[in-house]
C-alpha cells in the first residue's frame, strides 16, 4: 500500500517552492525590465536614422519646432503656419512606424485630434527632441526661441532649427532621449521631470537609466540623477549621473554662451534661476544648488534625491 505524504513533508514542499519563487520572481521582473530598456535603446536608435536620413533631405538642418496660441487655424497635414508641431513629425516619413516613439514604460493616452487623428499615435512620445540643456534658450538641436506672426492667423513661439555641421563633437551631442516632458518633449534639464511625480531616482523609468540617440547616429543607456528644483517643469530636474562628461551633451557647441528667456515668448521661471552661461556649464550649475540632500516630499527648496 502506498502511504501519502506526510504533513512535514508537505510543509517542507511549500516552503522550497516558496524559497524558489522568491529567488525567481526578481530574475523574471528584472528580465522583462532589461526587455523593455533593450527594446527602448532599439526605437531611439532608429528614431535617430530617421534624423539623419531627414538631414540630408534638409540642407543639413534640424528639424524646427512651432507653437501657436491659435490651434483652431492648424489643418492638417499642415505643420508650419498656425500649427504646433511635435518634434517627430518632420521625420516622421523616415521612420513610418509611430510605435518607435513609444515605450513600455509610457502608456498616457495622446488625445489630440491632429497627432491621433492624422499620424495614428495613440500614445504620447515617450522621447524627447534635444532642445538645449534649460529652457527656451537653445543652444542643442533648436536656437533660442523667438515670437513670431502667424500669416494664416495668429500669433506663436518658433525655434528654428541649426546646421548639423555647426556640431562641435556629434558623437556626444544628445540627439534624441527618454522623458517625461508632455508633448513638444525636450530631455532638457528642467523639462525632463515634467510628468514624473515620484521622490526618488529609483522610480524613475528602467530604474533611473535613461536612453539617449547621438547625433553621430549611435544610441547608448546612461544612468540619470535628479532633484527638487521651484520653478522647473514640475519641480524637478533630471540629467545624466556622469554630469561632466555629458553635461555638454545637451550642446551643439559647449562653449557657446546661453542667455537666458527675455520673457518675451516664454520663460522658465526656477528659483534660483540660471544666468547666462557657457552651454556646456549649465549642468554643473544646477548640481552646484543642489548641493543639499532632499528630505520628505517637498518641492519648495532646491535638492538632490540620494536613492
């Protein structure tokens, strides 16, 4: 006759298939996390083929970047006059498939009737355009922003696109990059953070690893820091941990002088608020006020978060 198992014995059984099953679970959630950071490495590293295929359609150009405050005057497929623009229309043709703006870790529903209803994108970008390290300032793959008249009506901000040869070191110029700014997304220092509402660089996407395309055309994932900075889209300011070296990153030319907004057609209003600067410095000023680690969940002083 056959005998059963035993209560300790069945006891014994659950507890290793419970040991197991907590040694295994993390593997497989950090598997499906490395799957999702690889796939995320994959779309910008196309998204900046396309760019560059669009440059030599373009004179060598970046693509610009159109606001207005007369949304009722854009007819599609028009992009220019009376119409805001988000950065990857213009390449759109290049790259075909809307799915390479998105990722996994981004799912917020994109509702416009322009974006949804003539490109397909049923989500927001989950990558943002090179725009300069703060602000409306320029200084990246944009020039300062500027107000300009509508022909078709209405008045709009502009910021016009540079000449790709006018790239100081394209192999460590950010191009294109994750982000949490809303759409017309910049990866700029005071933009990224936009919609993040966490307290901590953990929580940030892929663990606080962020995902940039070059503008030599290579991709590569960088770990990321960030803070508390009043004033800043949300609160907060997101930039690569190595700051020194891809502090200039944000830069078509590092030591070129930045002024700041003039309030004219927009202004990033932080406190403190950066002055005029060498591009490549405005990294390390921000780290420079955010010398004190944060505490609690405030967003009233500026800060670094520490885990």
């Amino acid at each position: 006759m056959r005998k059963a198992f035993t209560l300790i014995e069945l006891l014994v059984v659950i507890a290793i298939i419970a040991i197991l099953a907590a040694i295994l679970f993390p593997v497989f959630a950090q598997a499906k996390l490395a799957a999702k950071k690889t796939k995320s490495l994959s779309n910008v590293k196309n998204l900046g083929t396309a760019y560059h295929i669009y440059l030599s359609d373009n004179d060598d150009t970046t693509p610009s970047i159109w606001g207005t405050n007369n949304p009722a005057a854009c007819t599609p497929p028009t992009q220019i006059e009376g119409c805001s623009n988000e950065w990857w229309m213009p390449i759109f043709p290049y790259f075909k498939s809307i799915d390479l703006i998105y990722s996994d870790e981004r799912k917020d529903a994109d509702t416009n009737s322009i974006r949804n209803g003539v490109y397909g994108a049923k989500y927001i970008s989950a990558y943002g355009y090179n725009w300069g390290p703060f602000g409306w300032r320029g200084g990246g793959m944009l020039q300062k922003q500027v107000a300009v008249a509508r022909p078709s009506g209405g008045f709009g901000n502009m910021n016009s696109g540079i000449s790709a040869t006018a790239i100081v070191e394209p192999a460590n110029m950010f191009a294109f990059g994750d982000t949490y700014d809303t759409p017309r997304a910049t990866v700029g220092i005071g933009f990224a953070g936009d919609s993040y509402n966490g307290f901590s660089v953990g929580a940030l996407r892929y663990s606080g690893s962020f995902n940039y395309a070059f503008a030599d055309g290579h991709a590569k994932a960088l770990k990321v820091k960030g803070g508390i900075l009043p004033g800043a889209f949300n609160n907060r300011w997101i930039m690569p941990s190595d700051h020194v070296k891809f502090g200039p990153s944000y830069c078509a030319d590092p030591s070129a002088v930045i002024q700041p907004e003039d309030g004219t057609t927009s202004n990033l209003n932080t406190t403190p608020r950066p002055p005029a600067l060498a591009c490549g410095a405005y990294a390390q000023w921000v780290v420079d006020q955010a010398t004190a680690a944060c505490v609690g969940n405030s967003t009233g002083t500026v800060c670094r978060w520490t885990n």
